[in-house]
C-alpha cells in the first residue's frame, strides 16, 4: 500500500486529502498545512495525523508521494524540497508562476528518478474522456475546424499570486492541446485588468494548430455566474460539453459530406438530430490520483507530465505576453 501526504490543505487540497482517505490503492498518511488550525481540522475531519512542518512529517510517516496544493507561488519551493528527499510529486496546476522553475522542476524529478504530474484536471471529467475518444475515432466529426472553451466565474478572491490566464485558462490551454494531440503554431490573447489589482482577469485567446484547427478561448473571473463549456465543431456537426454537469451532446450536420457522396460538400451546413450521449459520472479528482497512484505503482508516466504542465505554462505564458504586448506569438517548439 502507498502511503500519502498532502501539502496545503486550502481550498482543493483538503478534497486531495479526502479522496486518498477514500481510496483503495493508497493510504492517507499525514496532512500538511502552514496554518496549524486548517491542518488540525481537516486532520481530525478524516482522523489522519496532521502536521505544520513539512520535514517533520516526513521524518515521522514517511510517505511515498505527495500532492501540493500550496498556493501557486509556492509550487516550485515545495516541489524541489519534496523531489529532493526522493518522493513522487503531484503539483496542483500551474506547475509554477515562471518557465525557469517549471524546467528546474521536471529537470530534478527527471535526474532523482521520481514521477511528476500536474493536476489539470479536466483530462479526467468523464465528458472530456469521451469526447476525446470520440476525437481519435475520427469518424464521429471529420476534419475539426474549431475548439471552443468558456470558462466564467466570478473573482475568487483568495487567488492572490497568479492572473486569469495561468490560473484558470491553463485549464483549456491543456484541453486544446489533449484534445488534439497537435502542434501549436501561433497565438494571440487580448486581456483586461479590472478587478485584480495587479493582474489580468479577462481573456480572450486564440490559437492556431498545424492542421488549421483554430482555438478560442474565453476566460474570465467577472461573471456573476460560473460557467465552464467547451464545444468542438468539425465537418459532420458539433459536440458541446458541459464540464460542470458532465454533459455531452452532438448536432448532427444532416447534410455533411460522406465518403460516398463527394458533391454534398456543396450544400453546406443544416440541423440534424441532437443525440445526448450517455455518460458514466464519476469525480474527476478521484481519477486524477488513482492515475497518479497507478502511475507510481506501475512505475510509468502518469497521464499529466511535468512537461505537459511545462508546455501548458509556456503557451499561458506567451498569451499574457501577448496580452501586454498586442503581438502574435509565432510558436516554434511545442510538441504535445
Ligand atoms: N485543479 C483545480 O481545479 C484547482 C482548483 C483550485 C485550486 N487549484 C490550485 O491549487 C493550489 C491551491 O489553491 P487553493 O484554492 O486550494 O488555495 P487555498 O489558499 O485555499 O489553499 C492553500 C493552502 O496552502 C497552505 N499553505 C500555504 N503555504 C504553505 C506551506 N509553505 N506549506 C504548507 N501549506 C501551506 C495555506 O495555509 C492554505 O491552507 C493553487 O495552485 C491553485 O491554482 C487547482
């Protein structure tokens, strides 16, 4: 059995810790906050040890891995200690607030020979695993034109050391390049500061891919709703997902082209039957760690590297840049 600790139990860490207590492949071992109350409550919520010292907690139970869910700016310093003393990491996304420390991060856990995953985790909402699935059969849509994400909220004001666009857009940057196992060639964000003090909370991106599929994003945190979509049109229809009720549809293009019928290309787009497709819900938290647990106990890669959370940083990244800058960003490297 792999025992497990997790660092920072906040607003997400604490249901890290609650779904490793649930799980069957792992222990919960400890818990970790710097607050000693937040640590002492949710410790004694799921009657594990808790602790306010990192070290000491691993000196007395030794876990095998770890998830950190520190705040963002903390990532790397947390990460490098806990890779350091030889443990498998999960890092909350983003990986960390800059590329250098993102390339130290996965260097280290390359060169210690320990696992690192990055918790994007709708790669494990079960509307997005059978979209994508659906994807690479490739008859389902045909050619994709477009990938279309919307993710709305209002301002969490506990988010104090990161913008929109790494924070919450880095969700969708990662879901383009899953969704389409494609290199990026360009893209351009636009975005507008004006509830955050010192950062951006509106974006709006775009993002070419190499067979000519275009990416738009819409992000922000000034909904007074919240709101978190993707649709995926292509050559025979539509698909349109709902990620927070775990949703997927498809709109049927009734007239698009077939391999039998070369001059139906002609007649363009029309409405066709809306089929809902049924899906098996489950948390995509839970998911995410059983991945990362197997990965440890299998000893291969988990299904979010470091180097996907790298790529996904450098592209958020490139469309804050941008978003200052009002340049295209020509995108020379990025492989998924
Ligand atoms: N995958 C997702 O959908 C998702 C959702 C929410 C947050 N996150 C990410 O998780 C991270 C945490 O976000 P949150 O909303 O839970 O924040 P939060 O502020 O609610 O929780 C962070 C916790 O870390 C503790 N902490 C701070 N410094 C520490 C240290 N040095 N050692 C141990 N504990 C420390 C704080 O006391 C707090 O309890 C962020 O990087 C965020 O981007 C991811």
């Amino acid at each position: 059995m792999l025992k497990a600790a997790v660092i920072g139990v906040g607003s997400i860490g604490q249901n890290h810790a609650r779904v490793y207590r649930e799980m069957d492949g792992a222990q919960l071992v400890a818990v970790v906050d710097a607050n000693a109350a937040s640590a002492a409550r949710i410790g004694g919520r799921l009657n594990v040890p808790h602790y306010s010292d990192i070290d000491k907690m691993l000196e007395e139970q030794k876990p095998d891995l770890v998830s950190i869910s520190v705040p963002t700016s903390l990532h790397f310093k947390v990460g490098m200690d806990l890779i350091a003393k030889g443990l498998h990491v999960l890092v909350e996304k983003p990986i960390t607030s800059t590329l250098e420390q993102a390339e130290e991060l996965c260097d280290a856990a390359k060169k210690k020979g320990v696992l690192l995953a990055v918790g994007h985790i709708e790669r494990f909402n079960p509307a997005v695993m059978e979209l994508r699935r659906r994807l690479r059969e490739g008859m389902a849509l045909g050619k994709v034109y477009q990938i279309h994400t919307q993710r709305l909220s209002p301002y969490p004001s506990r988010i104090q050391d990161a913008g929109v666009v790494i924070d919450l857009a880095s969700h969708d940057i990662d879901l383009m390049r899953y969704l389409t196992g494609e290199e990026i060639t360009r893209v351009y964000g636009e975005t507008l500061q004006s509830i955050n003090s010192d950062r951006e909370d509106m974006f709006n991106g775009l993002m070419r891919f190499r067979s000519g599929t275009v990416g738009v994003l819409n992000v922000n945190w000034m909904t007074p709703t919240k709101i978190r979509r993707l649709t995926v049109t292509g050559a025979r229809g539509m698909f349109d997902c709902n990620l927070i009720s775990q949703e997927l549809f498809f709109y049927e293009n009734e007239t698009a082209p077939s391999q039998w019928d070369a001059l139906s290309v002609l007649r363009g787009v029309s409405e066709g039957n809306i089929v809902g497709i049924k899906l098996q819900r489950h948390e995509p938290l839970a998911a995410e760690l059983n991945d990362f647990v197997a990965a440890v106990r299998d000893g291969r890669q988990p299904t979010v590297t470091g180097l996907d959370g790298l790529e996904t940083l450098r592209l958020a990244l490139d469309f804050v840049r941008s978003g200052a800058d009002h340049q295209v960003v020509d995108e020379v490297k990025v492989m998924p």
